[in-house]
C-alpha cells in the first residue's frame, strides 16, 4: 500500500526509479522500422531483448511483429557481434527477402561497441548486401534515454537515406512521429484534403492496421517505400510533428540536403491542429478547403456543449513528451487543469514546456520529467485527481484510487480500438473529448445511481 508522503519526502528521491513510464530504447526503434515498406527490423543483441521488442509490440498493436536478431550467445557477448550480424544479414536476404533491412542495436552491443556503420560497410564489401537491397541501422542503448529516443534515432536513420538529386520534386515530408496507425491515415487524409503531395515516414498505417485476410503476409502493402525515402532529400520542406520523436530527422534533412523544415507540436487538439494545417497550407501554398474548416467547427461545437463537464477538472497525465506537451495544451483550452504531468523520458525542456503551457491554470501544476509512477502516485495519493490519461501501466493507480482513466499513449496492452480509431486533428479531438466525457460521467452515473440524467447543453 501507498501511503501518504510529505513533499519534502516526494522530492528527495533521486537515485531509485520506481515503476519507470518507459520502456527500451529498441522498442521505439522497432516501430519506426515497421513504418518502411519490405522492411525487416533487426534487433543486434540477444533473442532476449529482440523477443521483448516484438512481444511489447504485439501486445499493443494486435498484429504478427516480424524482427529477426543476431542471437548473441557468450562468445558474442565477449568477443563482439560482428560474425553474428554478417551471419544474419546474408540469411535474412537470402531467406526472406526484404527491400531493407532496419538494424537497431541493444544494450548488450552497445555496451561491447559493436560498430554498425563498420559492420554494414563489411557485409556489402562481401556482397552479402544483393543489388537494390538497402540496409539502414540505428544505435539505440537503452541505457541512455527511452523508446522516444530509439524511435527519434530509427527516423533519423531513414531521413539519411535521402539522396538529393538537386531538382526539387514539390513534395512535402512529413515526419508524423510516434502515433498509431490509424493517426498516421489521418495525417494522410488531412494533408490529401488539403491538396499536398506529401511523403509521410515513418508510416505504419497499412502496416499495423491491416485486415483479416485469412493469409499472412510478412511485408503488407503499407509503409514508405525506399524510392520515397531517397527522395526526401528533393522535398520543398519538411512537417516534423515532435521535438522529441521527430526533430533530429527534420533538422538533418535542413543541413544536409538543404530542405528547410518546421519543427511543430504533434496535432492532438484544436490549436496544435490548427497550427498543423496552416503549416501544411504555407508550405505548400495551398488553400483549406471547406470540409476541414467543417470538421473544425464540428470540434468546437462539442467543446462548447460540453465545457461544463470539463470545467476544472483535475488531470493527471502519464505518457511521452511529444503527446503530453499537445494534449495538456488541448486541456488547458477546454479549462480542464492538467495537475500532475509525468513522462518517462529525459529532457529539462519539456518541464519548460509544460510549465509556459500552464502559466495561467489556477492552481499549482507538477511536472517531472525523468519521473516514474511511483512519484505520480504519491502526488495523487497527497491531492486526487478527477481523470488520469495514460497508458495501461496507469490503470493501478486508477484501481487504488477509484480514479477514471483513459487510455492513451503506449502500451495499451489491455484494450483495442487504438490502431484503428486516431486521435489526431480535428475527428481526433472528437475523439478524445468522447473518451474523456465518457469516463467523467461513467463516474458521475455510478456516484448518484438515483440521478434522471441528460446532457445539459
Ligand atoms: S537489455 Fe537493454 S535492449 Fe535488451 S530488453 Fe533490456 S533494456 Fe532493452
């Protein structure tokens, strides 16, 4: 049991990590890869760890995850992994044949400094690389970091595939960071309505979505496809969607290939949305057409009928920086207060972020980056909240304090509808406000069961 901590208690824990909100570096890795067409992701380390990786993948995602790994045994362990990987890369071309294979490392090969770059030059001087076939590879110890971070250096890793051609091809990339499936079809649809030739990447949907087709298929349709990759390099500008999961990527395609890009908040929400879409229209200097401008008055209506059950509602929030720093500004417009915020991953300015976001939310709000659980429910256990939104790993703090939660983030290994349903943009936010309602007043009906209750509007 939990008990109550002072706040001098709460705050002088610093070396124990208790409950992380986070998870292995690779597992982020891993999804990026899943977002190449014909891709094979490749964990270099232990059947351990890259069996971990698919696990936490398929658990969330509801589909098959292929990865191969370079089954590190003592000797690999000792004397390096090279004979492992050149091993694995000549059989994974020769019996699956993939277009490209993604390799991330682990904790194991990172510690031991196996060199990828010097790996993969090997396997290609040996001609264990076929003709047209491509290999990518990321470091990823997971040591340092969390899966934001493996997901961040997988995506940069497929921006340096770009191969600048020095004739501009019109398109605009967008870099979607980590959001599921179904967010990265609606970024899609949004850029097609508004008319812009885009390349998205990564992009899972297609991928982690599909149908029941009665027949497995190792490589879907979906993804983006190598061509696509090398010709980022020729974009007119890059969208990337997260300082965290998607900056780096956008930031070298801007010094290497000259391709000038705008780092902005992921589109959870009204404003963050709005900004998405006039950043799509400006750089591609087109016009909003109606039904987007439709779909945003269709968010804003429900936010007006339903404001008073948002009205300063207590939040706490678990999840990863990109998400959280969106989402709490989604909050603060609805005037709901977004009282504890936790993510996982390190980073000094997403307490910055946080803290500007919420300068004007009347009461006091706590953020902690590099926090755990445990700290969110001391804080909670001190002063409740009326909803938490988080993913799976939240819904202990829920049983132990009666507390309504939504599910929201990674993993969510207990629930579905997460692949197929986005919560970006405008439909999104729609989303989320019906998920949010729904757990608020499912609190309500169940307090006062006598209650003859309708929505006020
Ligand atoms: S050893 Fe490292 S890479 Fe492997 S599962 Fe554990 S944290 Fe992840």
């Amino acid at each position: 049991m939990l008990l109550r901590h002072t706040p001098k208690e709460i705050t002088e824990r610093k070396a124990l990590v208790i409950n992380p909100a986070k998870t292995c570096q690779p597992i982020g890795a891993m999804y990026a890869s899943l977002g190449i067409n014909g891709c094979l992701p490749h964990s270099h380390g232990s059947q351990g760890c890259c069996a971990y990786h698919r696990s936490t993948l398929t658990r969330h995602y509801k589909e098959p995850i292929s990865a191969a790994t370079s089954s590190f045994t003592e000797g690999a362990s000792v004397f390096g992994g090279q004979a492992n990987l050149l091993q694995a890369i000549e059989n994974i071309f020769t019996v699956y044949e993939p277009e490209i294979i993604a390799i991330h490392t682990t904790c194991l090969s990172e510690t031991i400094g196996d060199d990828l770059k010097q790996i993969a030059l090997k396997a290609e001087a040996e001609g264990k690389i076929p003709k047209g076939k491509h290999i990518i590879g990321a470091p990823t110890p997971s040591y340092v970091g969390s899966h934001v971070t493996g997901f961040s250096n997988m995506v940069k890793a497929m921006a340096g595939m770009a191969t600048p051609t020095g004739k501009k091809n019109g398109k605009v990339n967008i870099i979607p960071g980590w959001v599921e499936p179904s967010d990265m079809r609606e970024l899609k649809r949004l850029a097609e309505m508004i008319g812009v030739d885009y390349t998205l990447f990564p992009d899972t949907s297609g991928v982690l979505d599909g149908p029941l087709s009665g027949e497995y298929t190792m490589f879907p349709k979906g993804g983006v496809t190598v061509p696509e990759l090398k010709g980022c390099g020729d974009a007119i500008g890059t969208l990337a969607l997260g300082e965290w999961c998607s900056a780096d990527a956008a930031r070298w395609l801007d010094s290497k290939c000259k391709v000038p890009c705008s780092v902005l908040d992921m589109p959870f929400g009204l404003k963050a949305t709005d900004r998405f879409i006039d950043a799509l229209r400006t750089v591609a200097g087109t016009t909003v057409p109606d039904e987007v401008t439709y779909e945003r008055g269709q968010l804003v209506d429900l936010i007006s009928d339903m404001h008073q059950y948002f009205y300063h509602k207590r939040v706490a929030l678990a999840g990863d920086p990109d998400q959280l720093i969106s989402m709490v500004e989604f909050l603060t417009s609805i005037d709901m207060i977004p009282a504890y915020v936790i993510t996982g991953t390190p980073g000094k300015k997403f307490e910055t972020r946080i803290k500007e976001l919420t300068k004007d939310v009347p009461c006091e709000v706590k953020v902690k980056a590099w926090g755990d659980m445990f700290l969110l429910h001391q804080w909670i256990k001190n002063e409740p909240v009326d909803l938490l939104i988080g993913n799976t790993y939240c819904k202990y703090i829920a049983r132990d304090e009666d507390i309504p939660l939504v599910r929201w983030g990674f993993p969510i290994l207990d629930r579905q509808g997460h692949q197929y349903f986005p919560t970006v943009g405008y439909k999104g936010g729609l989303r989320l406000l019906e998920k949010i309602l729904g757990a608020l007043l499912d609190r309500k009906d169940r307090d006062d069961p006598e209650r003859t209750f309708e929505l006020v509007m």
